[in-house]
C-alpha cells in the first residue's frame, strides 16, 4: 500500500481533496508535507477505487490537479465534513495572492503548489483541555 497511508487497512475510508490545510471538525490533526509523486500516486488511487471526494472550490486549481494527475477534478464549494479514517489530501498555494484583484485571474501552475495529507481523530471523551 501507499506509503503515505501505510498505517490504514482496507480501503474503507474516504480521501478527501482540498486545496487548503482546513480543520473542518473538532479534533486532533497530523498535517505531513508529501512529494507530488506521493500525491499523484494517492490522488489516482483512491480515483480508480472510487474513494476520492472534491472540495476543490476553484476551477483553475482543478484544472492544475487534472493536469498534473490526468484524473478528472469536480469543483465544489460545499464544506468539507470528516468521518473517523478519512484522509485529507491537500494542494495550497505556496503563497498568498496579495492583491485581491488577482484572485479571478492567476492561473496557478505545478511549481505553485505545495502537497500534504493530513490526518484527523476526534478528541477523547473526557479530553482534559475542554
């Protein structure tokens, strides 16, 4: 199996691609940078296996990522919601877009993106920083 999900046994859980590093649900967080091979490499399997879920909320991001992996990315803007053994697969800008008028009109390439997954546990009951 993947390196990157080596401690995860049958494909039972979800991949969820984002293109930014959210928290979206209370709980505990492991975020690890991963190469762009890695991140081919999972993106294409959980496609092929039917275990992948967009919440890439730009167009010209999808069209990178589809680029990048030739695997078709659906743009969406509803929030991402996480269930105990989801994975998030992540692509952020290495950068913030200063000037807001720039927003509608970069084109961002391979070169500007960083790639991470990031793994979420819920707090434990009882947790004693509640």
């Amino acid at each position: 199996m993947l390196s990157a999900l080596s401690h995860v046994s049958n494909i039972t859980y979800m991949i969820l691609l984002l293109n930014s590093a959210v928290m979206p649900t209370e709980g505990v967080y492991t975020l690890k940078r991963i190469s762009e091979d890695t991140f081919v490499k999972v993106l294409r399997e959980a496609s092929a296996t039917d275990n992948l879920q967009s919440y890439i909320g730009y167009p010209e991001t999808a069209k990178v990522i589809e680029q990048l992996t030739g695997v078709g990315i659906e743009v969406s803007r509803e929030q991402a919601m996480l269930a105990l053994g989801d994975i998030m697969l992540i692509v952020k800008l290495r950068h913030r877009i200063q000037d807001l008028s720039d927003i509608r009109t970069y084109q961002p390439s391979v070169d500007d993106l960083d790639f991470f997954t990031c793994h979420w546990q819920p707090l434990n009951e009882g947790d004693p920083s509640e």
